[in-house]
C-alpha cells in the first residue's frame, strides 16, 4: 500500500509538473510571439522613430520580460541578428521544455501503467487476503474447537490419572496379598510335604500293623481251632469217662 501511495504522488506530482511546464510553454510561446512582433515593429520604425523614446514592451502572461527601468527609457535599434538570436533562444528553451514535457508524459504513462497493475495486484491481494482472513476465522474456529477438546481432554487425563492411581493402590494391595499367599502356599507346601512324609511313616506303620494284625489272626484263628480241638476232645473224654462209671457201676 505505501508503494502504491508512492506511485500516486509521483502520477499526481509528475501531471501537475506537465501542467505548470505546459503553462510556461504557453507564456514562452506568447512571449516568443511579442518579441517576434516587437522585432518587426523595431525593424520597420528603426529609421523614423529612432529619435524618439521607444514604447515599452510588455510580453504578456509571463515573468521572464520585466518593465524596463526608467534609465532605459529609449530603446536602441534593435538588428535582425540580436532578435534572430533572442528567437532561437527561447525556441531552444521551448524545445527543451518541450523534451522535458515529452519525458514526463512518458514516465507519466508508465507510472499510470504501473498504477494500473498495482491497482490490479491491490485488488488480487485484496482477493487473497480475504482469502486469508476467512482462512484465520476458519483455524480460530478450528483452535477454539482444539482448545475445547484439550480442555476435555485434559479432563478426561485427570480422571485416568485418578483411576490409574486407584488401579496402581490396587495393584500394591494385590501384590501385598500375593505375597503374603505365596508364603502361605510355601508353609501349607512345608505342611504338606511334612503330613506326606507323615503320612508315608503312618502308611508304613499301618502296613506293619495290618501284616502283624493278620498274623496274629492267624494266631488267634489256629488257638481258637486248637481250643476247639481240645473242646472236642475233652468231651470225648469226659463221654469215655461216663462210660466208664456207668460200665464200673454196672458191674
């Protein structure tokens, strides 16, 4: 924008400098033409009014001819080569400002030129920074939506972070537990292969018992066959001895 503003003050600057140059052509080219008339005027009076006080010459519309002086009251006779040289003077001048004007007009048409593209790279930038800007609205919307999510999101951390803790407190009390089980489990294995070995003595013991239980079975089985064999022959007896008195008594 600060170049653009630039190249409109130059435009503007550069159109009034041709407007002033074009003014000093007009009053050059006014006061090429007084002179001219005046040199002929001179050219034409020279011998009947040399005697007399030339009138003044005032060019008109410019600064650059002054009222002559009252010391200068009578004009000398002016030559054909003073007013050739004085024409060819302010032409040189008229062509120079003619150049000058030229040069202007074309550095204005550039300028006007580049006034153009610049309006027109104004108005692309213009484009893109509307661009931009619904752009910036679309990622400020976009952010405050990322801020809402992080906000709940961070929520939602502390609520994991809470729980984690609650899990991690769990874990140390099951771990705790585990411990204390596992050093159960290792006395109850103590215990237990302390009541195998126990119990393999008692088996072997059972084992001795049982064999000594039937062998005394036996024992018992073969006194118990032995009183009944002596049962048996003590009643034989005691029927042989009743025979025997009843055989006495007999006789």
């Amino acid at each position: 924008m600060t170049l653009l503003e630039e190249r409109c003050n130059q435009a503007e600057s550069g159109v009034l400098q041709i407007n002033h140059l074009q003014e000093e052509v007009e009053l050059l080219q006014g006061a090429l033409r007084d002179i001219a008339h005046a040199v002929l005027q001179d050219a034409e009076n020279r011998d009947t009014d040399s005697a007399q006080p030339s009138p003044h010459v005032h060019l008109s519309q410019t600064p650059a001819v002054p009222p002559r002086s009252p010391k200068r009251s009578l004009r000398t006779p002016t030559s054909p080569a003073f007013a050739e040289s004085t024409i060819s003077a302010v032409q040189a001048s008229l062509h120079k400002y003619q150049l000058q004007i030229h040069e202007l007009q074309v550095k204005l048409q550039a300028n006007k030129e580049q006034l153009g593209v610049a309006r027109r790279q104004i108005d692309g930038w213009e484009e893109v920074q509307q661009g931009l800007e619904n752009r910036i609205a679309e990622l400020t919307q976009q952010l405050d939506s990322s801020r809402t999510s992080n906000s709940q999101l961070m929520q939602e951390k502390d609520l994991l972070s809470k729980s984690l803790d609650a899990v991690r407190a769990e874990k140390n009390a099951l771990d705790k537990n585990r411990l204390e089980m596992n050093a159960m489990i290792e006395a109850l294995n103590t215990d237990y292969d302390k009541i195998q070995k126990a119990n393999s003595r008692l088996q072997k013991v059972a084992e001795t018992l049982e064999e000594e239980k039937a062998f005394l079975q036996g024992e018992v089985d073969r006194i118990l066959k032995d009183a009944e064999i002596r049962e048996m022959n003590l009643r034989a007896e005691e029927d042989r001895c009743s025979r025997l008195r009843e055989e006495a008594a007999y006789y």
